[in-house]
C-alpha cells in the first residue's frame, strides 16, 4: 500500500494511504471532468449557432442523391457538383471562424464521451465532415469549434479538479 502526504494551508500536513484515497477521489474526479467536457461541448455549440459569420453568401446547396438538380456547379478543382437553389441565403464563416449552422448535423453530432471507470473524457463531433472543419483541408482553410472551446475551459477545468481533490482529501484525511 503507498502513503501519501498532502501540504496544504487549509489542512496542513497529513499522511494517508493512496488506495482508500483513490477509490474514494475516483467519482469526484471523474466528475469535474465530465462537468467541464459538458462545458466544453456547449461553448463549441454556441459558437457555431450564434458565432458571428462573415463568409460568402450562398443561393444553393448540394443536391441530395436522387434528387432533381436546378443547376451544376464548377468546383475550384474543376469537378461539377449538382446543386439545388435555396429558399433562404446561407451565411457561411469565413476562415478561423466556427463553422456556420446550415441543417444542424455538425451540433447535433457534438456529444461527450463518458466512459465508466475512465479518466479519459472528451467533447467530439461524430459528423462525417467535422475534422474537416476543425483542421482544414488542402483547399479550405480551418473553422475550428471543439479546440477554441476546450482552450477557453482548460483553465476552469483543471482548478475545479484540484478543489475537488483537496475537498476530498480534507473530507477523508479528518
């Protein structure tokens, strides 16, 4: 069994042993990480519902398989794509900027993972296209979500684990 000693000015200098203290510190843990992943996951969404778009303003969109094209349209690459025109304009968010909300896939596929028994939690966008948006491609340049929202919680996060920690060691070392 190991022994550890926490130095702290609230609880002064205690020793206890690691096992107890790991299974009982566990849960509250994994808990402020699961609390800040939720954050994370809503900051991403907001920036990509309410972020503000200053991209071009598109009058079409791709046309869904199967269904009857209005027009074809040249990509830069020199590939046509089948396009329907839109009822209402579309914003997009021009680079650096979160990506604009079209139909809702990209936040309805932004979850938390939480897995019982794991430390490992995390924010992810399970839409095919996400990483696309999150890093770029060789011609579109990044409109990143999920990084500037765990940089903005990273903080927060880290000092409410270490509350949490020396909450819980003050409330097993009594």
């Amino acid at each position: 069994m190991f022994k550890a000693e926490i130095n702290n000015k609230e609880i002064g200098k205690r020793s206890f042993e690691v096992g107890k203290f790991a299974d009982e510190l566990f849960p509250t843990i994994h808990g402020e990480i699961v609390k800040g992943a939720h954050r994370i996951r809503n900051n991403a969404i907001k920036s990509i519902a309410r972020g503000t778009k200053s991209g071009r303003t598109y009058l079409w969109r791709g046309a869904n398989p199967g269904e009857e094209p209005d027009s074809f349209i040249r990509s830069s690459l020199g590939h046509w794509f089948p396009v329907k025109f839109r009822a209402k304009p579309h914003k997009a968010s021009a680079p650096g900027e979160a990506p604009a909300t079209d139909e809702g896939e990209l936040i309805a596929s932004i979850m938390v993972d939480d897995r019982k028994r794991a430390i490992e939690v995390g924010s992810v966008a399970g839409a095919p296209y996400a990483e696309f948006l999150e890093t770029g491609t060789r011609t579109m340049k990044a409109r990143p979500f999920l990084e500037p929202a765990t940089n903005k919680e990273a903080d927060d996060i880290e000092t409410n684990v270490m509350n949490a920690i020396l909450r819980s060691a003050s409330d097993i070392i009594k």
